[in-house]
C-alpha cells in the first residue's frame, strides 16, 4: 500500500503536536517548524500529483479494512490539486503571519498547522462522516485562528461564526444519518453505487438528505441565502488568518463538486443531477449579490471579503455549467481567486497600517509612504482579481464564458459574469483612487520618502500591548511585509504564463470526475 | 417505541431552534446543546429500534443490531462536548469583550 496517500495527514498533525509541546520556547523555532511543515505538503503535493499524473487514484485503506466497512482515504487529481493550491496559500498567508502577527496569541502556528491538517482531510477522506469530522477539525481551528488577538469586533464577528456553523454541523449530522438510514454506508464510493438502485420508496428521504448535504456545503461555501456570516468575520479577522480562509468557502465548493458529481452524479439513475435546477441560478445570484456588496463596501477588507463571496458565484457557475470544459474552467480559476483574494486581504492590511486611525476605511486620509510601490501592487492583484487581461482572472473568466457558450443558460451567464466584472471594477478603481489619489495633503513633513513609517502619529503606532484590539497597527518594514503579496501575485503571474500545460492538467481532472465509476471501482476494487 | 423517540426527537429539535434564536447567548449556547442531543439521538435511531439483538456475530443470532451508527454516535457526541465547551468559552468571552450577553452586543440597557 502506497503511504503517500496519508502523508498530507500526518505532516501537519505532526507538527502541530510537536509545536504544542515547544509552545514554552522561543518563536523563532515554532516559526521555522511551521514554515518547514507547510513546504513539506507543498513537496507531498507536488508528489503526489506526480503520482497520480497517470490518471490513477491511490486508495489508502486505514488499518488496512477492506474498503466499504472500514475508512478509505482516496487521493486522486481533484483532491491533489486542492491539496497544492492550500500548501501554496498556507505558505505565504504564514509567511505574513510570521512578520509579528502569530506573536499576539499563544498557540497560532498549532492552530494553524491543526487548520491545514482539516482542510488536507477534507480534500483525501473518501467517507462522508469523515467529512463531517474533518469539517469539524478545521472549524475548531478556524474558531481558534479567526479570534486570534483579540478584540470587540473580533469577537462579536467569530462568536456569529461560531454559532452558524455549529447550526451547520447539526445539518451535516442530520443529512449524514438520514443517508445512513437509507442506504447503509457512508463510504463516498459505496453511496455512489448504491443510489442508482434506490427503491421508489426511499427516493424521497434521500432527495432530502442529498439537499440538505447541499443547505451545509453551501453555508460553508457562503452561496447567496447563506453568506450573511461571511463578511464581519473575514473583514475582521486578521489578515494571515483571512488570507488562509479564502480557502475555507473553497473546501464547501470542493464538497459540492465531489459529492454531487460522485455520488449524485450523472450515474445515480432517480437521483441523478439533483442540485442542478438550484445550483446555476443561485451560483448567479451569489455573483451579482457579492459585487453589489463589493460596492456598497465601506472598507476595503469588507470589500474584499465581498470579492471572495463573489469568487465563489463564479467558480460554482462554472461547476453548474455541468460540462468537462466548464468544470475545467472552475478548476482554473479556484487557485487563482485563492491566490488573488489571499494577495488582496494582506495587501489591505499593510496599507491600512499605513493610514493610521483611517486604516482601511474607504475615506481620504493623509498620502501613504511607498504610495507608488503599493499602489502598483493594488493595481495588479485588481486587475488580477476582478479578470482583466492579461492576467490569470481574465483565462479562467475566458474559460468560463467559453465553457458557458453550450450551455442553454449562456445568455444569462455571460450577462451575470460579465455585469459582475464590470461592477467589481468600478468599486475597485473608486477604492483604488481614494487610497492613493484622493489623498489630503501630510500633517508634519519629515519622515514621509525614506522610513514606511507614516508621517502623522497615531495612537495606533504605537506598539500595544498582546491582546489589544489595536495591537495590530503596528507597521512592518514595506520589503518584509510585501515578500507574501509578491509571492502570491507571481503565483497568479505564473498561472498566466503556463496557462497551457495548467489547462491541459485540469482537463484531465474534470475528464476523471466525469467518469466516477472509476473513483468507485478504484475504492472498492471492482476492476473495470 | 418508534413514535416515543421519534417525538423526543421533534421536542429537542423544536426547544433547540426555538432557543438558538434566541437574543442572549446562555439561552442561545443550551438551544445548540438541544440540537446536538436531537441529532445525536437521530443518528443513533438510523440504525433501526431493536431491543436484546447482539451487534457482533452470534451463532445462535437470527437478527443484528447495526453496530455503526453507534460509532458514529459517539463521534458525534465527542465533538459536540468540545464544540458546547468552546462556544461556552466564547460566549463568556464575549460577555467580557461586549459588556453584555447580547449576540449582537448591541444591548443599551
């Protein structure tokens, strides 16, 4: 048996257990842990979409139980590709985190590898109840991260967090059971082999079920009735942390695609398609709401916390086109709106350190030092946000419309996507020209080319105290604090300049979830 | 015996939601402990109601208690003691944080 399968597992449970027992050292060697943790899932990714480049799927087969009775960990592309775009984003979400931020509570760099170890479970576990634990595993994590620092806003904004998802969870269990009662298992691959013969009897408890499993991927996901959460926690959050969760609705859209193309797939006979009448015009609705919101924004965090709320209108568009070409175009563009939303949430926070007490409020405030620098920046991960070409935005938009050409409904979606784009772009070149141009003229004159600092003194310059609500305007040197952004936008740079072998791989990973029988005839070693 | 527990069942979950909308967040915290229980016992009732059969094989056995809901069962009930404690936590924090009990914070009173 292969163990490359389990390894994403346990090298961040590993590392975080081992940073608990150092929690009482110094933070340089938890820093140096953690950093060397996340590089090492980046290598195991790497592997193990080498490995798994001959279209196979590894099946790990924990205590070595044979496959529907005991607990399967299945890797195959879809899982290996998601296990890459988190390794990437959790290295330079921690690399910001790394710059004083993981300093103001005790136990960041556990939280975040037990974070990792979740979302990395939830990608591998071929069990839906184990899901639903690797769910909770990276919620109690994310309740851990979101609240890290501290602080009114923080608090209020992570206890509704709290509260929704526990909600959630009770669902999750709720639809889990029900299918339980019906079909027996929850083994993901055994499900899938077993709807297609549900008796008429049945097929009305487990519609409910399959919708309900949808009600909960879509509160995690924050589509359109359910993202009221969203916002608050991740405008308020601090920024590391809401780089790491533009992952987090991504795990919901994840659970989407593999649950509904597996097990409520073409092949599951009465059940078949079920979330496709609701999946389209919501996925829409969620696009257009989240750019309205990106508008009517006060804040840029806000803002952004909209934009990923609207990321996830356009990936779950492209993942309801139900086509190879549109599930391809939505494996492009989910690292890339990761990356993107992850550079722009850091991005506001080192300018709104900069402002002073304006900090990212939507309001003139004196100009900020490096104005060009990190208005430049602003400028390209924009750009690369909202889908202008040349960058990675406009392909995986171009995708998506291309993919939408087939589809009965394309009129609606280009209309959606396109109205979207436009109004996300007025919004950010309005914030855009507020942060950098629309400036009021400098208080005090000195210190305003060479040091980051900014010339007017706050009280929020002032280093403050662990666990201070402003503990988190203190500025970082701009070279330091811009070493994450830069990465995560090359990320996106390179994303555009190998387009094609990038396109090429997420065709064949839409081309295997197309054909899930051999997912299942890979867990449950029916040969073919 | 079906109807007993599938009634308990309805009561928890109608005290759960009822309490978990709730504008304070002690009533709030117990209603999702209601919840939990609902779903707990829920997901232990899929297994089938039986009374005296063995979940492991017997030979002198005509009919099985399905042993994997109750696994799961405990699973569930696992994670809903440490999700019930932490939200406690929080929700005393917040009291600390807000100067109020109130979800929102928002109490003038």
């Amino acid at each position: 048996m292969n163990h490359l399968a389990i390894a994403p597992l346990l090298l961040p449970l590993l590392a975080g257990i081992l940073l608990l027992l150092i929690r009482h050292r110094g933070i340089f060697p938890r820093r140096l842990l953690s950093v060397a943790a996340v590089l090492g899932q980046i290598g195991l990714a790497l592997l193990l979409t080498g490995a798994l480049s001959g279209g196979d799927i590894l099946v790990y087969h924990l205590g070595n139980w044979p496959a529907p009775f005991g607990i399967v960990l299945v890797a195959d592309a879809l899982a290996a590709w998601m296990l890459l775009a988190t390794a990437l984003l959790a290295l330079f979400a921690l690399l910001y985190a790394c710059q004083g931020g993981d300093a103001r509570g005790r136990h960041f760099h556990v939280l975040f590898q037990l974070q990792l170890f979740g979302l990395n479970g939830a990608f591998l576990t071929g069990d839906l109840f184990n899901l639903f634990v690797f769910f909770e595993v990276l919620l109690l994590a994310s309740y851990g991260l979101i609240l890290h620092g501290g602080g009114r806003a923080r608090v209020r904004a992570g206890l509704h967090y709290v509260v929704l998802n526990l909600a959630g969870s009770a669902l999750f269990l709720i639809a889990v059971g029900t299918l339980f009662g019906v079909f027996g298992t929850l083994n993901m691959a055994d499900l899938a082999r077993k709807v297609a013969s549900t008796p008429p009897s049945e097929l009305g408890l487990a519609r409910a079920a399959g919708l309900l499993l949808f009600a909960v991927f879509a509160l995690k996901a924050a589509l359109l009735p359910l993202y009221l959460w969203l916002p608050a926690a991740y405008a308020h959050t601090s920024a590391p942390v809401a780089a790491l969760f533009a992952i987090m609705t991504k795990v919901g859209v994840y659970a989407i695609v593999r649950v509904y193309s597996l097990i409520f797939g073409a092949e599951a006979g009465p059940l078949a398609h079920l979330i496709e009448p609701w999946l389209l015009p919501m996925a829409l609705a969620t696009l257009l709401v989240g750019m309205l919101g990106v508008l009517a924004a006060t804040a840029l965090r806000r803002q952004v916390a909209y934009l990923v709320i609207a990321s996830v209108g356009s990936l779950l568009t492209a993942f309801a086109l139900d086509s190879v070409a549109g599930i391809a175009a939505g494996l492009y563009y989910l690292p890339h709106s990761v990356f993107a939303a992850a550079a722009l949430f850091l991005l506001a926070d080192v300018i709104a350190r900069r402002r002073g007490a304006t900090a990212d409020h939507l309001e003139s405030a004196p100009a900020i030092a490096q104005a060009a620098l990190l208005g430049g920046l602003f400028f390209v991960a924009t750009m690369q946000m909202i889908g202008l070409p040349p960058l990675s935005g406009f392909l995986g938009k171009f995708l998506l419309l291309r993919a939408a050409l087939a589809h009965p409904a394309a009129a609606w979606v280009m209309a959606a996507v396109l109205l979207g784009g436009l109004m996300g772009m007025i919004a950010l070149a309005r914030s855009g020209s507020v942060l950098f141009f629309r400036t009021l003229p400098a208080m005090d004159q000195e210190g305003r080319s060479d040091t980051p600092v900014p010339s007017p003194p706050t009280p929020l310059m002032k280093p403050l105290p662990f666990g201070t609500p402003g503990g988190e305007g203190s500025v970082l040197p701009v070279a330091a604090a811009l070493v994450p952004v830069v990465g995560l936008l090359l990320l996106g740079l390179l994303m555009t300049i190998f387009a094609g072998p990038i396109q090429a791989h997420v065709a064949s990973i839409a081309e295997q979830l197309s054909r899930p029988y051999l997912y299942v005839h890979a867990v449950l070693g029916v040969r073919p | 015996m079906e109807a007993l527990i599938a009634l308990s069942i309805g009561v928890l979950t109608a005290c759960g939601v009822y309490l978990a909308l709730r504008g304070r967040t002690f009533p709030m915290v117990l209603g999702l402990t209601f919840l939990s229980y609902a779903v707990n016992l829920f997901l232990f009732s899929m297994g089938r109601l039986g009374i005296g059969q063995p979940p492991v094989i017997r030979a002198a056995a005509t009919a099985y208690a399905d042993p994997v809901p109750q696994a799961l069962v405990l699973t569930a009930i696992v994670i809903g003691f440490a999700m019930t404690a932490f939200v406690i936590v929080l929700a005393l924090k917040a009291r600390a944080e807000l100067g109020n009990d109130h979800v929102d914070g928002l109490d003038e009173s």
